[in-house]
C-alpha cells in the first residue's frame, strides 16, 4: 500500500512498490492529464511535481514518493482558475498537438517557482521536455510572460 498526497488529497493505493508513478496515476487513480511518452525520462510528457520539484514519473517507482506531495496538471488549477502559466500557455497559443503540454506546463510552474525571473539560459536549461510540433519559441515566451504576472 502507497500513501501520499495527491493533488491536495491524501490517497493510498495498493499496488506493488515498483510500479511507476505516472501509471498509479493513469491505471489506479484515473488522472490521465500525465502523459506516456518514452518510458525513459527523456521526453517529459510524464513530468509532475513530487514535493514541489519537477520529476518524471515514467521512471519513479511509487515506493519513491511514500508520505510525499505529488501535484499533476489536473492539480494546477485552484478553484476552476487557471494558474498563470496555464494562461500564458493559452494567451501565447503554445500548444499545437498539446500531447507533450502538461509536462512542459508542470516544468516551466517548477522553474518560476525556483527562479522568479528566469533568463533565457534558464528556461533552455530547466526546460528539457521534448516538443514534437517545436513550440519552443511560444514556450519561452510563456514563461516571460507568466514571469511577469506573478503568482
């Protein structure tokens, strides 16, 4: 049986301890907002924050976030509002085939929840999710923007 935190609530679910998390989160507990991309922690799809930190959930076992807060995209949202960089995501038209987007979304609220402000040099080194349609450029611009209108 794993415990956590999910999403502000407190979830247990009885699975085998090496079980990746971005599974327990799809299979078990039916939040699909996480997505499968390469199994291997490369591509990002799969990013969620566990503590406050962005990880890839392809690759941890759900044994890893014991007693630990998780918060996925569906978490994001406080009281059906958006969070500023879901609505510079939307202002700055960021999302073309949108599958790889909740990870970049839950990468780029990481970043600006431990760099405020961030350069350039920045977001290309905290953002290393992969893009398929190449939306890097509307992605930096999202996160100056979502910088610049504050928590």
């Amino acid at each position: 049986m794993a415990r956590f935190t999910l999403n502000g609530k407190s979830t247990q679910v009885d699975v085998e301890p090496a079980t990746p998390l971005l599974w327990v989160l799809r299979e078990q507990v039916g939040l699909t907002g996480t997505k499968y991309g390469c199994g291997v922690a490369q591509c990002g799809a799969c990013t969620v924050h566990i503590d406050g930190k962005p990880v890839r959930s392809c690759v941890t076992p759900v044994s890893e976030v014991e007693g630990k807060k998780i918060t996925t995209i569906e978490g994001l949202a406080k009281n059906g509002a958006l969070n500023r960089v879901q609505k510079a995501w939307l202002e700055h038209d960021v999302p073309q085939c949108g599958y790889c987007q909740s990870g970049m979304i839950m990468a780029a609220t990481a970043l600006l929840s431990a760099k405020p402000n961030p350069t350039d040099a920045d977001i290309d080194a905290a953002i290393t999710n992969i893009c398929r349609c190449g939306t890097f450029q509307q992605v930096r611009e999202a996160i100056h923007a979502a910088a610049k209108a504050k928590a």
